[in-house]
C-alpha cells in the first residue's frame, strides 16, 4: 500500500471528520469522465439514467449507479490510488458499498440539506468512508459540499419529523452546533473529499455558469455490515463488492443505538426525501439499474 495521505492529512480525518486532498487523479483522468457523463446525459431515455432537477426536466440532478453503466467509473472506484488513501482511514478490507454521480446544472443544482450519510444506512460500525471526486472545479459560487468540522464526534442526529425520517436537519444551529464553523470544501477538478459517515454536510444551489459534477464512491470496512435493510438501503448489498483484503468473518460492532431511517414512503433519493417528494401514492421508481445491465466487474447500485 502507497501513502497516499500524509500522516497530517490522516490526523485531520480524524480530527475534523473530513479531508481534502489534490492530486490524486490527473487531468485527463478528469477529462475522460466529464465527457463520460455527457455521453450518459445524452441519452434519449434520460430517466432510465438519471433523476431529473424539478425545476428543469431536461437536466439531471444524479446519475445512477454510474460504476455500472460506464468500465470508466468501475475503474477510478477500484483504483489503487484511490483504495490505497481509503485504506489508510478504514482499513485493509474494503467493501465498494454504493456509487453515485450527482450533477449540478448551471443555474439549478438542487440543494442537499444539511445530513449525515449514516443516517440513511446505519451499520453496525463507523468504518465507512464517502469520497467525492470532484470532475470540476468546485467553488462556493458553483456549490462546492459544505462541512461542520468535528460534527462526526456529536453520534447520530436527529432526521426526523412528525414520527417520520426526513433524511436532513435544519440547520448545525438547530441542533446545538456553531454554524459559524463551516468550511466550505473548495477543490480544482480532480481533487477528493474523504467524509466520515457521522460528518454534517451540505451544499447549496448553484447559482453560476459552471457545472459542479461530483463521483461518489462509498466504502466501508468489511467487518462493518448494515443494520437496516429497508427500500432505499436493500438494493445495495447484492451488488455490495470486496475491492480489497479479505472478506470478514465476523461482524465488528460499536456500542450504543441507532435511529432506522422508516420514511412515511419509499423514496429513490436524497433529494426526493429531503424535499417530501417521496409522499405521492407510496411506490418507489425504478432507477434503471436492475433493468440494465449488471457489469461484470459487480459495480455497485446507487443510493440514497
């Protein structure tokens, strides 16, 4: 294994719960999956790819599943590079868990309220790890994720309201944090935030000329396993792969509880719960995924 992470970049994860870092991918690396995104976008059945912005049916909010719909993202979630700067914040036993690709149009990019990811999949250990690979330059101006530093230490937050997960707080404020700590995770395109699953984050809507297109591979430990298989979790651990070390034969628990993600209805995303999109006639639609072709390397569906 390289160290792809200096000892002060590992001791800011776990400090502060998340960590930038440039350099990891090249430019043409970069290069070729922008225009693989807009080879996808391109589709004359965009919804069998993507799920489309609100405010514009023409534009795609995320990509499902993009590590099986292009060799090209298989292979940058599998890259050493990339698992060997992951293994040094979770571990020699990795499991690729889930891929998305969320996608930002100039002038409409929906908000992602503030969240933490281990809300919508509780496991029985904290050793996962989201990256999000930036495929352009990502600013405040264009919504770059927005971070509480040290939020992760907090435990699990409330998402709920009315009895029912929502997927989001209000505000760091609401729940007792200083809002005034936000970082904003400004990055050129190529580089990589690594969050922990605990870390409060967000972004806001993008409001310039430019798009802000994020890859997200997500790992987690492999003696870590999911404690909730309801509809917008399951999909994943058929397709869940082991992309390094060995597969465990136990299963590493943390003590305490967590709250299970039981939304009032199924929902495909992020966004669709966070919005209450989701309540509607109670039925889930489909991604595309499972009417598309598995790829052969066992890419992993998308989530959330």
């Amino acid at each position: 294994m390289a160290k792809i992470l200096t000892q002060s970049q590992v001791d800011f994860y776990r400090e502060n719960g998340f960590c930038v870092v440039d350099g990891i991918f090249d430019t043409e690396l970069i290069d070729r999956a922008r225009a693989v995104v807009d080879g996808l976008l391109s589709s004359a059945d965009l919804a069998s790819v993507a799920e489309a912005e609100p405010e514009d049916g023409t534009k795609a909010r995320r990509i499902w599943a993009p590590t099986s719909r292009d060799e090209l993202f298989a292979a940058i979630a599998e890259d050493p590079r990339l698992l060997d700067a992951v293994e040094q914040l979770i571990g020699p036993d990795i499991v690729l868990q889930y891929s998305k690709l969320n996608v930002k149009p100039p002038r409409v990019g929906s908000v992602v309220e503030w969240h933490q990811d281990f809300a919508f999949y509780p496991h029985t250990n904290t050793d996962l790890v989201a990256t999000l690979i930036y495929l352009d330059e990502a600013t405040r101006e264009n919504a770059c994720l927005r971070v509480l530093p040290c939020s992760h230490r907090n435990g699990l937050l409330d998402h709920e309201s009315e009895g029912h997960f929502v997927g989001k707080v209000s505000s760091p404020a609401d729940v007792g944090l200083d809002e005034s700590a936000v970082v904003d995770c400004e990055g050129s395109a190529g580089s990589v935030v690594f969050i922990h699953p605990l870390l409060l984050h967000s972004s806001e809507k993008n409001l310039s000329e430019l798009y802000r297109r994020v890859f997200i591979p997500s790992y987690r430990a492999a003696d870590a396993l999911p404690i909730y298989y309801g509809p917008h979790a399951a999909h994943n651990e058929p397709t869940a792969k082991l992309v390094r070390g060995r597969a465990s034969r136990s299963v590493r628990s943390e003590a305490g509880q967590w709250r299970l993600p039981i939304a009032a209805a199924e929902f495909n995303s992020l966004y669709q719960v966070q919005e209450g999109s989701h309540v509607g006639d109670g039925t889930k639609s489909s991604t595309g995924y499972f009417s598309h072709e598995a790829d052969p390397k066992g890419a992993v569906a998308a989530s959330m």
